[in-house]
C-alpha cells in the first residue's frame, strides 16, 4: 500500500473509531437507562445488569457501523478537501479513481468487521441474552424479593414486602390474586421462601406464611370467608402461571442454519420462509452497504472539486443520497418477508449505493479532466 493511500486510511479508521465510540455511547446508554429500570426494579443486582448490557453491545455496534462509516468519510474527505490536500494530489496525476483506493480499502475493512458482527457475534450474543433472560423468568424468588414496593409480576396479581430481615425472613407480607372470579387476599406477619424438592428436584419455591389472615371474596354472590391460620403454604409458581414453550427467534440462529436447512429454522422459531430469506441475505447485505456507505460519501463529496465556499451542498446531497438508500432498504424488507423468492431485492439498496457511488467517481473525473480543445466564446 501506497505512503498516500495509508495516510488516507489511517485518516478514516481514527475517525471512524471516534464516531463508533459516539455513537455507541448514545445508543448504550438508551439501552442501559431501560435495562436499568427493568432489571434493579425486578431485585436484579448490578452485575446482572453489567452483563445484560455487555451481552446488548454486539447489536448496538452492528446498528451504528454504516452511520460511523458514512460519517467518517464526510469528515474527512471534507477537511482534505477544505486544506486543499485532494487539489495538490490532484495537481500530481492522482484521479478520482486513484483516490478512492484507500476508500476502498476503509469500506472493506469495516464490512469484514460487520461481516463478523452479523454471521457471529451478535447471534452468539443474543442467543446468550434470550438464554439468560430465561432463567431470570424462572427465578421467580428474585422477582419478588423487593420490600417496601408493590410488585405486579402479572395482571391481577400483587404482592408486598414491608421488609427483609437478614435471616431472609419477610416481616409483613401481602398477597393478592385476582385472576378469576373468586379473589384470594393473603395478609401475614412473617413468612419464609423455601424450596420444596419433594416435588421437582431443582426445588419448585414455595411462601410459608406464618399468623396471617387468608381472605376468599366470590364475586358471584359477593361472599367474603375469612380464615385465621397459623402457618399456609402457597406455591409462587402459580403467580406466574403455566408458561407455554418459548420459540427461538430467527435472528440467534446461526446463518448456515438459516441457508441450508429453512425448515429447521421454520420450526425453532415460527418464522416464514420469507422472514427466514430475508434473515440470512441481510447478513450479508448489511457488510455491502458500509461499502456503498464510504463510497457515496467520498463520491459525492469529489465531484465538487476545489471551492472557497466549502463542500456543504454535497455533504447535504450525500446525507440525501444514503437517506434515499435506506428508504429503498425499507422498501425491500416488506416484500422478501412475504416471499422468499424475492430475496435477492434484500442487496438492491448496496448495488444502488455502490453504483451512485461509480457515478460521482465518473463525474467527477468528467469534471476534473482538463479540456486541450476549447471554443473562445468573444462579445
């Protein structure tokens, strides 16, 4: 590689780094503030919350390549331009062409990067994210483990700790399940969460109440019975209720998966073929447009050659362009989904990035080629 076409790419990876790391910043945090609710407000520790939020960072960096790809190459091909350096290479015999090399380069390297992120990481992680999300459902002792707070694990079911004494014994309990027409209300000054593993070996929890008040209100007649106990034992499982099996979702199977064996991947997960296709081929259209990303960027910005005005009219027709692009890239995704057969629409957006960017290349060399033979218009 030539010292320019390193120094070029050397430009684009530093800013590409630094509009990734923004980026993805902003996007974490988004993420982050709803895992946070979510999972401290279920009881969850941090570490819980650490690692929820690292198993989310694959997908967020895949979200954010093509915005930090498209970035960096406007910044940089805008300074270079404004420092007149892209004049003075052109002034040396460097063309459009020869210019866009380390541009080439950039896009490759970030689409390998987005090629790895899509065929492995962020399946790998989500499938891990799912799995983990899982066995917190079935950890139900954590979910209701939050004094002073009126949880709502499901509609029509609430439950209340005042506190949680180091022992682990809950002082002031209340227990409320609404879900049918004869209301159960559980009152109780201590009870205990304990596994009972005469019935499932993992040990199914069960809430031993102890002096408390059970309460049965049927709604048909509006008859209240009232009962005083000395201790109760109530399965949690039934708070919950029966939970049906989980499918997988499309996107945590792996891409062979998905291109080789459709039916498979139609029943771990429910999908249609369509949604399968187009799953499997925007795994590989995704590393195309980051190309067609620094390609359209660097074209566009070009064609303008040297002014004193500055480039921003081709920064503007550049955001445009790629804005074009991902409308076409929406347009796509409905019509794959419905039928398979359509699949190769999925990498129309890339090919038509890839050409405008050609096209901006071609006008400009059009522009910048020097013209020996010239009509002298005269007054």
């Amino acid at each position: 590689m030539a010292r320019f076409d390193r120094y070029l790419l050397s430009q684009f990876m530093v800013l590409f780094g630094f509009f990734s790391l923004v980026l993805v910043s902003i996007y974490w945090i988004n993420q982050a503030v709803r895992l946070f609710d979510t999972l401290i407000g279920d009881g969850q520790s941090a570490f819980i919350f650490l690692e929820f939020t690292a198993l989310s960072l694959p997908n967020v960096i895949r979200i954010v390549l093509p915005m930090s790809v498209f970035a960096a190459a406007v910044y940089v091909t805008n300074r270079l331009s404004s420092e007149s350096e892209l004049v003075v290479m052109q002034a040396t015999g460097f063309s459009p062409w020869r210019l866009a090399r380390p541009v080439l380069w950039f896009g490759l390297i970030v689409g390998l990067m987005m090629a790895v992120m899509t065929h492995f990481l962020v399946p790998a992680s989500m499938t891990q994210l799912k799995q983990r999300e899982n066995d917190l459902r079935q950890n139900v002792t954590a979910r209701l483990l939050t004094e002073g707070t009126f949880l709502h694990p499901v509609d029509g079911v609430t439950f209340y700790i005042r506190d949680i004494a180091a022992d682990g014994t809950l002082n002031d309990v209340f227990l409320s399940d609404r879900r049918s027409n004869t209301v159960q209300t559980f009152t109780a000054a201590r009870a205990y969460i304990v596994a009972d593993r005469a019935e499932d070996e993992a040990g199914t929890p069960k809430l031993v109440m102890i002096d408390g008040l059970a309460q049965t209100l049927q709604r048909e007649d509006e008859r209240l019975f009232t009962t005083h106990f000395k201790d109760f034992t109530y399965d949690i499982g039934r708070l919950f209720g029966e939970e049906g099996p989980q499918l997988a979702n499309v996107r945590h199977l792996p891409t062979w998966t998905l291109l080789t064996n459709p039916s498979q991947a139609e029943t771990l997960t429910g999908a249609t073929r369509g949604e399968i296709a187009y799953e499997a081929h925007i795994r590989f259209e995704q590393p195309l447009f980051c190309l067609a990303a620094a390609l359209v960027a660097f074209g566009t910005l070009i064609s303008s050659g040297f002014s004193r005005f500055g480039v921003w009219q081709q920064i503007v027709l550049a955001l445009v362009l790629m804005l074009v692009i991902k409308f076409l890239e929406g347009v796509v995704t409905d019509p794959v989904r419905r039928n398979a057969a359509l699949w190769p629409l999925v990498y129309l957006p890339p090919l038509a990035g890839l050409c405008l960017g050609w096209f901006m290349l071609w006008r400009a060399t059009r522009l910048n080629r020097p013209r020996l033979f010239h009509r002298r218009t005269t007054a």
